[in-house]
C-alpha cells in the first residue's frame, strides 16, 4: 500500500496524473538599489521552494521583474518602483505568475511626477524543466490565435485603439480558466488593461504538444 501512494504522488509531480499537485511557493520582499541610489525597486515576489529547480526557477522569476531604466529622474530625484507579483496558475508542471506595479520619481520623499508609470510583466513556467514559455509554443497555428486576439482587444479597448495592430506575440499570464494578454509597453491607460481569452475560443489553436491541452482537459 505504501508502495502505492509513492507511485500516486510521483505521477502527481512529473504530470503524468490528475494535475492537482502544487510547487510550493510562498511570498517574498525584495529592495534593490541601482545608478548610485537613484533607482529604488521593492517587490514583492512568489519564491519556489523544496524542489530540485528551485534556484533555476526563481532566476527566471527575478528576471521578469518589470524595471524601467530609462525613467530615472533628474539629479536629486529617486525613480522608486513597487511591484507586486501574484500566483494566477500553480498546477502540475504550471507556474504562470503576473507582476504589476507602479514608478514614481520623487524628490525630499514627495512625488514629482504629475502621472506614474505602469508596470507590468508574466512568465509562465514548467516547473519540472526550467523553462519559460513563450507566446508561439502555446500554438499550432500563430497567425490564427494573432487575428483572435486583435479581435479581442479591439472589442475590449475599441475600434482603433490596438497599440500594436500588427503584433504576432504578446506578453501573457494563464490562469485555470484562460489566458490573460498585457500590454507592458503601451500607454498608462492600455497599460491597466487585460484581455482574457478563454480555453473554449483558445482551444483550436492550441500546440498539442505544449502545455494548454492538459490545462484545457481539466477544465
């Protein structure tokens, strides 16, 4: 019997069986200090913990911090950024996480810009081999999936409003129920927006040998 439970949860961790298992995560704090201390980054971000890719995995983490280099004030100003990551899908191999925050220049601890920056940014990850997905991996058919989205964030933001009309690739999150396409490098209002695209619509497009049919079956 015991036997058998050591089988049951091994299936449970490499994917083979139902995907309920979870890599455990818990939250942490992070400050960086950058250019001389004019570039203050916290962020509070999921850290993987008690599997064999834990450093690997969260390197990959760390490296989809969202960071805005260029935005670092005048001389006597402190370009500060809060960012905040949040777990959207942990199941099976499946680590899909979204960061979001905002950058303000400030000057004597007070705000010296009239508007602060959104920032925002996702990986999506299996656990098992280190690997960050991209947005063609997911899809068998790019250019079919790149008309629905347009579609979608036409109907969303309005006719004519596509910050980038002729994009074949987005930033994206997955959650249980659909993937969730960012716009990091759009104006602060687009910016703020998210467009969900369900498993149903998604589902003729998805590559079989990635990571959304297992995801898609268990819906």
């Amino acid at each position: 019997m015991r036997r058998f439970a050591v089988v049951v949860i091994a299936l449970l961790w490499i994917g083979v069986g139902p995907a309920f298992a979870r890599v455990p995560v818990k939250m942490m704090h992070t400050t960086r200090t950058r250019a001389h201390g004019s570039y203050v980054q916290s962020v509070v971000s999921p850290e993987v913990h008690g599997i064999r890719q834990a450093a690997r995995i969260n390197a990959l983490l760390r490296k989809t911090w969202p960071v805005n280099p260029d935005n670092l004030g005048e001389p006597g100003q402190v370009y500060r950024e809060d960012v905040r990551g949040t777990v959207e899908l942990n199941r099976g191999d499946i680590l899909s996480v979204y960061y979001e925050g905002l950058g303000v220049i400030t000057q004597g601890g007070r705000i010296a810009t009239a508007h602060p920056t959104k920032l925002a940014s996702a990986v999506t990850l299996n656990v098992r081999t280190s690997h960050a997905y991209t947005f063609a991996e997911l899809f068998r058919e790019p250019g079919g999936v790149a008309r629905l989205v347009h579609g979608r964030i036409e109907r969303q933001l309005g006719a004519g409003c596509d910050p980038d009309p002729a994009a074949t690739t987005w930033a994206f999150y997955l959650t249980d129920r659909a993937m969730v396409v960012i716009f990091p490098d759009a104006p602060f209002a687009v910016a703020s927006v998210k467009v969900k695209i369900p498993w149903s619509d998604l589902r003729p497009f998805a590559n079989p040998h990635g990571p959304l049919p297992v995801l898609m079956r268990a819906r």
